[in-house]
C-alpha cells in the first residue's frame, strides 16, 4: 500500500514540476513571438510604402547573411532544422545569442521581400530561451531537452494561433512516426500558455470558417484522396527544390556576398517577370484561396522556386509559411480543375496537406485545420494529410529528421537515422508483387481497350 502511494505522489509531483517549467516556457515564448511579430508588421509596413522595395533585395539578402554569419552560424538556415538538429545531437544546447541574431536577421529577409517564413524563427527564438531557462535552473540534459521541445512547441503554436496543433508539431516534427510522449503533457502547457501570452499582448491571428461538401460520399473521398496525392507531388517537388537550390549556390559561388547577391538579383527577376506576390509571407495570397477566389495556376511553381532562392543564397526564415501559401494555391488549382464548387475547401485541405507531407507531420496538421477552418473540414483534412504524408515517401523538408518507420512495407528503408543521410529505398519481394500486379491489369486494360476500339 506504501509502494503504492509513492508512486502516485511521484507521478503528481512530477505534473506540477512540469506544469510550473512548461508555464514558465510559455510566458518567455510567447513574450519573444509576441516582439517578433510586432518588429515585423511595423518594419515590413514601413518598407511597404515604396512600390518598388523588392529591388533592394540583394542588399537585405547580403546584410541578413552577413549578420547571422559574423554573430551566430548557428542560426543560419530556416530555423526548424538548426532545432531539431540540437534536439538530436546536442541535448538541445542552443546558445542565447541565437535568439536575437535570429529575429534581427528575419526581419530583415521578410521585410526586404524574401520569400520565407515566420515559424521557423519562432521555434528557434522559443527553443533558444528554452535552453537558456534550462542552463539557469541547471537542470540535467534529459530534462533539457525536454524544456527545449516545449520552446519548439510554444513557438508553433504562439506564431500561428494554433496552440494544440502547435504542441503536437513540436513533439511530431523530430521523428519521422513516432512521438515522444513523455513530452506531450509539458508541450501543450507550453503551447497553450504561449498563444495565451501573445493574445494578451496583442497577437492577432486568422481563423476562417470553410464552407464543406454537407456529407462524405464515395466520390468526395475519391476526390480528397486524389487531392492528397496531388499535395504529396507537389510536396515532393518543393523539398527536391530546396536541396537543389542549396546545391547549386554553393556549387557556384563561393562567397557569401555573390551568393546573396545573385539570389537577390533571381528574386527580383522573379517580382518582375511574374509577380511581386510571390515576395515576402504571402499572406494575402492565402486569404484570397480560404475565401474562395481563384489563384494564377502557376502559383505554387513560383513560391516553390522564389523561397528555395531565398533560403538557398543565405536568406533567413522559416518553411511553413510558404508550404502554407503553395498547399493554399495547389489545392486552388485542383479545385479549379475538378470541383470549383468548394474552391475555399481544397485550398484549406491543400495547405494542410502539403504541410502533412513536406514535414511529415500528418497528425499535427489535420488537428491545425481543425483549429483553423472548424471541425466540419476534419474528415476531408485527415485523409489528404495520410495520403500526402505516405505520397511524399522518406523525404523532409527537414534533412535532420530522424526516420522512426517504414512507410510502406513494400519499401525496405534502414531507420534510426536522419532522413537527410538515408539509403535509396529499396523495393522488397511484397513491392516486387504488388508492382506487378498492377503491371498486369494495365495489360489487361490495355487489351480491352483494344478490343472495344476494333
């Protein structure tokens, strides 16, 4: 009985040891979003004022890749990464300098009109006064990585006013099917009390109701999933574009300086010949498809091409925002491809399950549309997250990523491992079968349509 009752006292002790430091992670998350996004909406609206602003950006460009070079290479990249790597490899050490350098160093990218995003600075700034609130209390690095998941969550969940999807993509994003769930209770506490924090201060966020067919049927979940193998494409073709894009600037300049002015001078190209839309967040570009309107079909094609030379030349941001904007634009063009009736809703679904696939995050993105478009769009939303999540295969936005599954028993994949070092998938015997199968009644396809043509 003794035995007993200890192990319940420890178990409570434990939930208020955590619900007090994930309080704690809040408030300094959502205090840090919360000074972020207003620097940004006051700088990039005074940047706004000149029409032709996106010319200067070579020299933001340069100035951004300077700044995090000479400061703090370890906040270099799109944010997310350079945290998920520290989680992995270095018990989630991050050093505070980061914090500043980051935020400084986004500002100048979005407001000079790089194409980025405003997450992945976030999660780096919460994972940054994470670690640093751990090295105050000297906690062990067990229970600082912990700590650091609840910044990576809190972060999330502060910059898009999602606070469980923005939980649950801070535990989701490190593993690749798999979730620590000795992290979960402290990461909602976390999430919850950031976008709390930031309401108060003044964050603002959108929340747009979708008009949904009234009833699944058989045809509409035929669609969905056809629409969630379409975002799994066109997810697998941004992050194909991001490594080669990282690639070739570093394959073709050496400095710094001509790879941030040559990313610029492509950006400005960009703004010219297509549109400036494809600059900066986008957000209007997003709002356009949830309420309905119709976006140029090329959208997504040139988000997709304008951030990867953003990020690729030495910009700094996040991801998730511009896979918000080219789901947004993918499910656009599917809707007015298929089914221009609900063009709102497969602009939602896409945006989600664009997101689902590129960072392998299907859970944390359907409960997002929950949260974001209401809960009539759960069951369309759930579906095209899984079928874009298993569309995309083993590829990641983020190469740190660890593998914890296989996807298909067809595919025969070493895990444990980060996504950005593993082996070609290869196909085993099942794969072998199933190929074949499908090989066969596209012959005999084939012979029937032959047939009935004679």
């Amino acid at each position: 009985m003794q035995r007993k009752v200890v192990e319940q006292l420890t178990l409570i002790a434990s939930v208020v040891k955590w619900t007090a430091y994930a309080a704690i992670v809040g408030v300094l998350v959502g205090c840090g979003t919360t000074i972020f996004l207003t620097t940004l909406t006051w700088t990039s609206g005074q940047i706004g004022r000149f029409p032709w602003y996106y010319y200067f950006l070579p020299l933001t460009l340069v100035a951004s890749s300077f700044l995090v070079a000479w400061l703090a290479p370890e906040a270099a990249g799109h944010g997310t990464e350079k945290v998920i790597e520290a989680v992995h490899e270095r018990m989630g050490r991050i050093p505070f300098k980061v914090v500043p350098v980051k935020l400084v160093a986004t500002v100048i990218t979005l407001a000079g009109g790089g194409s980025a995003g405003k997450e992945g600075p976030c999660a780096q700034i919460g994972a940054g006064l994470a670690s640093s609130f751990a090295s105050l209390l000297r906690v062990e690095d067990v229970d600082r990585r912990k700590l650091v998941i609840c910044g990576i969550s809190a972060g999330f969940a502060t910059v898009f006013g999602t606070p469980i999807a923005g939980a649950l993509f801070g535990v989701e994003v490190l593993v690749l099917g798999q979730m620590f769930y000795d992290v979960l209770f402290p990461s909602f506490v976390a999430g919850i009390v950031g976008y709390h924090v930031a309401v108060n201060l003044g964050a603002q966020y959108a929340h747009v109701p979708i008009c949904v067919p009234p009833q699944v049927t058989s045809w509409s979940m035929a669609e969905i999933i056809l629409l969630g193998v379409w975002c799994g494409l066109i997810a697998l073709f941004f992050i194909e574009a991001m490594k080669l894009s990282h690639r070739s600037f570093d394959r073709l300049f050496k400095s710094r300086l001509l790879k941030a002015l040559a990313g610029g001078c492509l950006l400005v190209l960009i703004a010219m010949v297509a549109s400036p839309r494809y600059l900066g967040l986008g957000l209007d570009t997003l709002d356009e498809g949830w309420r309905g309107n119709h976006l140029p079909a090329a959208a997504f094609f040139w988000k997709s091409i304008a951030t990867s030379i953003t990020l690729g030349c030495g910009g700094s941001g996040g991801v998730v925002t511009p896979i918000f904007f080219i789901g947004t634009a993918a499910g656009n063009l599917f809707a007015n491809l298929f089914n221009p009736q609900y063009i709102a809703a497969y602009s939602a679904i896409g945006m989600v399950a664009l997101l689902a696939g590129a960072a392998n995050t299907p859970i944390a993105a359907s409960v997002m549309a929950i949260e974001l478009f209401g809960p009539a769009l759960a069951p369309y939303a759930a579906v095209a997250c899984m079928v874009s999540f298993i569309t995309v295969g083993y590829r990641s936005i983020y190469p740190s990523q660890l593998l914890g599954i296989q996807k298909s028993e067809s595919l025969r994949v070493a895990t444990g491992g980060p996504i950005g070092e593993m082996e070609q998938a290869t196909i085993s015997p099942r794969g072998k079968s199933l190929v074949g199968l499908i090989v066969k009644l596209m012959d005999r396809f084939e012979k029937k349509k032959g047939g009935s043509d004679k």
